[in-house]
C-alpha cells in the first residue's frame, strides 16, 4: 500500500515575507505602546493621582504592526487568511505623503522608494529609503522636503502576495491523492 503524497509545494517567498512581518512586527507594535504610554502624578495636600493614558494613534499604530506579525504568522503556515491580510497590511507601507497639511509615512523594517520631491533645493525626482521604525501620521502646515513616494519593497511584496493568493484561493497547489481514491476524491459524476 502506498501512502498518501504530502503537500510538497512550499510557496519560500511567501514565507519569508511571513518571517519578516513577524520579526519586525512584534517589536515594533511593543516598542510603540512602550513609548506611546505617558504616566503624570498629580498630588495635592489630601490625594496623590496617578493617570496613565496611550494615545489613539500609538495605539493604532502599534495594533497596525500587532496585526502585520499575526497575518506572518498566517502567512507562514499557507493560510489563505495570511495572504489577504499581509497584503492589506503591507499595502499600508506601500505608500508615503508627506506634504504641507497631511503627512502620512509607517514602515517597518526597509523602505526603498521612488518618488518626486515637490519643493526646495532638491525638486524633482529622488530615491527616498528608510529602515527601522518609522510612523509618521500629521497635519503639520510646513514640512523642510515635501515628497510622495512608493516604497518599491511593500509594493513588489503586495504584488506577489495578491498574484499568489490567487493560484491559493483558486487551488493552484499539488494534488494529494487520498487512500482507495484518485488525487482530491473521485470524479464528479462517476460510481463506484
């Protein structure tokens, strides 16, 4: 007798993407809660307060980075799950604003971009890149160098995770036969 053919098709990009979501993700969702906490003691002569509060956006942020390490997670055991949500995820590190009245700049752990520096001495087109922890969401009036820009690594890793979602979802994988049958089961239509 023989045994069943195991899932040999590994899908190693996807999980090192995974891998990397969830080695940036985890400390960078507990680095921004450690920082976004902010503690003040008011004492008086009858009562000694102590408030702690985190502030919406850290919290967002650090939930956004929270959960871009679950969907590695997911994506690293070939979830279906794990491939729309890291792609939504990173989706969110694709792009950077950062313009006169509305700024908006989150990656974690590389960003490599291509974009247009709109004013200044060094207007026009530039590369833009990172690493590290950067979250940068703002309404300032004026900023030194306004820029837009994609970040290619996020881009080319939502590409890749969409275009391969699809061969998942749509069963694009290897067949795997199963004991006393054909690969999947028996055909639609045929009696035993």
């Amino acid at each position: 007798m023989s045994e069943p053919a195991e899932r040999t098709d590994r899908d190693v990009p996807a999980m090192v993407i995974g891998v990397v979501e969830m080695a940036s993700g985890v400390p960078s969702a507990a680095y921004v809660l450690a920082t976004g906490w902010t503690t003040s003691v008011v004492k008086s002569a009858s009562f000694v307060r102590v408030e702690s509060n985190l502030a919406a956006l850290s919290m967002m942020v650090a939930l956004l980075f929270g959960a871009t390490a679950f969907a590695g997670w997911r994506l690293c055991r070939g979830s279906r799950l794990g491939y729309g949500l890291s792609a939504a995820l990173i989706a969110a590190q694709a792009i950077r604003v950062v313009v006169p009245g509305f700024q908006f700049d989150v990656y974690c752990p590389l960003s490599l971009g291509f974009g247009w520096i709109l004013d200044g001495s060094g207007a026009g087109p530039a590369m833009v890149t990172g690493y590290g922890l950067s979250f940068w969401i703002g309404w300032a009036p004026t900023v030194p160098e306004p820029c837009v820009s994609i970040n290619a690594i996020a881009l080319f890793a939502v590409l890749y995770l969409l275009v391969r979602m699809g061969r998942v979802v749509g069963g694009g994988g290897v067949a795997i036969a199963q004991p006393g049958g054909e690969p999947n089961g028996p055909s639609p239509g045929l009696t035993p």
